[in-house]
C-alpha cells in the first residue's frame, strides 16, 4: 500500500457539538495523513479546542464519527484517546512549563501506550 492509498491516521466525519444553544462545532470534517503536522486555527470561540476535546475524549460529538487508521473507534475518555495512540498538548496553562513538547505529551502515558512496547525495554 503506498502513501496515496493508505487510510488517514486520524479521520472526523460530521462532527456536530452544541452547549445549549451554541453551536460550537457544526459538522466538521478533518484528515490527518500518516506523517503528516497540522495546526488548527481560528479566531476565539471558533470551536477548536471543542473539537481537539472530542478527538480526546473529553466530550462526546452529538453527531458524527471518528476513524483511526481507518477504523471506527468511539473515544470516551482521555485514556482511550492515549491508547489509539493519540496525545495532546493542552493549551499553556495545562503545560509544565520546563518540560518539552514530547515530555508534555508523555505525562499520563505510562506503559509505552504512545511510544510502544519498545520504549519501556529502552528505559531499563
């Protein structure tokens, strides 16, 4: 399979989200490729940070769906997230500020769950 054919890391289909009246996300599509850096932007109050939550799992889509690597997964908490192989940094006042990027996302990923099985042999 080459890297034209091959199934996103990370698909959102259709993501909808509404606090009450607000309709924070409204049926968001996003693909990430394999290998791949996105940013996402937009002024305050576009909904960002909704979706980064959603894909994490710190909220639920009212509607909509994720795939990774082109599977079906319903992501209903942190560790979920962690395990599917996905990590966030959270905006500054979630951040140890003297840790790097990597060592950020690593806090609360104990076991290897985003480097692999081979990580934890490494340390030893």
């Amino acid at each position: 399979m080459n890297a034209a054919s091959q199934a996103p890391a990370i698909e959102l289909i259709g993501i909808d989200k509404k606090f009450g009246a607000v309709h924070a996300n409204k049926n968001i599509n996003l693909t990430v490729a394999k290998g791949s850096i996105h940013g996402i932007i937009g002024e305050n109050g576009a909904g960002k940070s909704t979706l980064m939550s959603i894909l994490y799992g710190f909220y639920q889509a009212d509607q909509g769906s994720i795939q990774i690597d082109g599977k079906p997964i319903t992501i209903k908490d942190s560790q979920a997230a962690i395990n599917s192989g996905i990590g966030m940094v959270h905006q500054h006042f979630m951040l140890v500020e003297n840790f790097t990027v990597l060592e950020n996302l690593m806090l609360g990923a104990e076991g290897g769950a985003l480097l692999g099985k081979g990580t934890d042999a490494a340390r030893a």
